[in-house]
C-alpha cells in the first residue's frame, strides 16, 4: 500500500471518473495507492474548468463536494499501469495529457471520512496508524 498526494480538485475527481493522474515521472509500482488531498489547491484547475475546454469535461459548478477536502486521505484506488504519452496511449483516456506519465487508475473507492495526514512527494508508504485506519474503511467499503 502506497499514498500519493494531489491537489484539489484532481483528487477528488478521481472518485468521479478521472482515471489517470499525470506526473513528470515513471511508477514501476502497481497495487493499492491512498489518494491523500494535499493542502494546496491547483487554482489554475479551478479556472479551467470555468474554459470552454474544462466545461466539457465538468463546469466548475459541477464539480463534486469532495474536491474541496484538502489535508488527509480521501480514498484508495489501484494503480494498473504507467504509460508515457504518445500516439500509442494517445485516446485511452482523456486525462491523459500530453508529454507526461500517465498513471492509470482503477477501482475507485472513496472512504466515508477523511484520514487527517501529511502529505510527501511522489508515492509514499504511510505511517501505521494511517495504514491501519485505511485498511478498515477499505474493510466498511466492502461490507
């Protein structure tokens, strides 16, 4: 089990349908990651989806309640795969942006309260107390 941090509101649209998330670098990690929405919001995000483009995606008055918790994990999904953009990849997902790593998300599972934590850069493992708190609304999201 890993964590990765993002900003608002890319965290909380994972659990909505964005099933990539872009970084500058390469993951040979697969498994369950903890999405953990940093304290910093991707305010340029925001004024995106206020574009042509962001709108048809998702306007900004669509956009879910749980892209404005910031400071602790949201949820789990499994990371399936790392692919670098290029014409191969090029339409697999529209999250996908050009000239990055694309980290391919699956199963999608957001907790019903948030894990207060601290966040790191790229994939994390977290501390046990986070850990053993994750592992049981992993346990109620199954129930």
């Amino acid at each position: 089990m890993k964590v990765l941090s993002v900003r608002q509101p890319w965290a909380g649209l994972i659990f909505y349908g964005k099933d990539v998330e872009n970084r500058p670098w390469a993951t040979g990690y697969r498994g369950l990651v903890l999405i953990h929405a940093a304290l910093r919001l991707d305010t340029e995000a925001f004024q995106f989806f206020e574009t042509e483009e962001g709108r048809a995606l998702m306007g900004r008055s669509e956009l879910p309640d749980d892209c404005g918790v910031m400071g602790g994990i949201i949820g789990a999904v499994e990371l399936a795969g790392c692919f670098r953009y290029s014409q191969v990849h090029k339409g697999r997902s529209m999250w996908h942006m050009k000239g990055q790593y694309g980290l391919y998300l699956q199963h999608p599972q957001l907790f019903s309260s948030t894990i207060k934590c601290r966040g790191q850069l790229g994939l994390f493992n977290p501390v046990p107390d986070v850990r053993a708190q994750a592992e049981r609304l992993l346990a109620e999201s199954y129930a």
